[in-house]
C-alpha cells in the first residue's frame, strides 16, 4: 500500500473532526442501506417510504456536512469548500428527492439518486484532493460514490419494468457502499491523526 500523504501542521485539527463526522455520516448511510435491504418492497406505498427516507437521510446529511464546514472555515482549513459544495448539493438534492416522492415515479427517483451520486463523488474527489489531510479520504470516498453511481445505473438498466422492486436494492446498495466508504475513509483519518503524533 502506497504511504499515505502526511498532513500539514495546520492540518491535524482538520482531521481529527473530520474522522468523527465521517464516521457518523457512515453509520447512518450503512444503517439506512441495511434497513432498505432488509425491507424490500414492491408497491408504491414503499415508494413513498423509500423516497422520504431517502430525502430525510439527504438534509441530515446535507446538515451534518455544512455543520462540520463551520469549524473548518473558521480554522482555514484545506477543503472546506469542497465539503460546503458538498453539504449544499445533499440539501438540494434532499428536497428533490421529497419533489419528486408525490410524482409517483421511481425511474425519476432512481436516476435522480445516480446523478445525485455522480455529482457528490466528483465534488468530494476533485474538491478534497488538493487538501493533503484530506485527500486520502476524499479519494476513497469519491470514488465509492462514482462506483455507487454506476451499479444504481446498471441495476436500472437490467431491471426493465420492476422498477419498484428495484428501488430498495439500489437505495440500499448505494447507502451501503457509500456508508462502508465513508466508515473506511474515518478510520484511515484516524489513524493518520495518531501516526502524525508518533
């Protein structure tokens, strides 16, 4: 495994919050991705609970990332722009996912939610690869958002006209992946956090 790039002096108080919300963020999407697998459902009442989950789990998220941006601003820390794009775009994309919930179509919410993890993987990858405590983890993180991205998209295209049944394996899937990154990514943080103190 390649070494991972060492922080900057003003990093190690950016890392160290950012390991606990990554960590947190990544126990509610993995949460939230076991429980739409565990529950599949092929109606369009479990339509309606998908998509309003999914656009509550979006403004937490959304909120939870623009709260840890403060603190960053504040210190001037590396990337925080980055994760305040990031924040902004899951509270829009939270409300789009409750627009389109009374419009009863699944194919919008399921392509919705690919390019709604398309944009965030790309933010995160590009935003945060310029901030060396973070980049580590913004690539990791990226990457399984493009990757979650491209199995929704893939997922729908085999699914034909089960699309119902469809939206809690790709909501689940996509959670998952994304929570097991983001869960990956703080403990990667964390343990840079206590190297860099070595």
């Amino acid at each position: 495994m390649a070494a991972m790039p060492a922080a900057l002096p003003g990093d190690r108080r950016t890392v160290r919050p950012i390991w606990r919300w990554a960590l947190i963020c990544g126990l509610i999407l993995a949460t939230f991705g076991v429980i739409a697998l565990a529950t599949p459902g092929g109606d369009p009442n479990d339509f309606v609970v998908d998509g309003l989950m999914m656009s509550a789990m979006s403004l937490a998220l959304g909120a939870l990332t623009i709260a840890q941006v403060v603190g960053m601003a504040r210190a001037h820390t590396p990337g925080w722009p980055a994760l305040l794009i990031a924040g902004v775009h899951g509270l829009a994309a939270g409300v789009a996912f409750a627009v389109l919930v009374p419009v009863g179509s699944p194919v919008a919410l399921i392509w919705s939610l690919a390019g709604f993890l398309a944009v965030q993987g790309g933010i995160v990858l590009i935003g945060l690869c310029r901030a060396p405590a973070l980049r580590m983890w913004g690539v990791l993180l990226g990457v399984c958002l493009l990757v979650a991205s491209a199995g929704v998209v893939l997922a729908l295209l085999v699914a034909g006209e089960q699309t119902y049944e469809l939206l809690d394996l790709a909501i689940g899937l996509a959670a998952l992946f994304s929570g097991i990154g983001l869960i990956v990514a703080a403990a990667l943080a964390r343990a840079e956090t206590f190297r860099e103190r070595d």
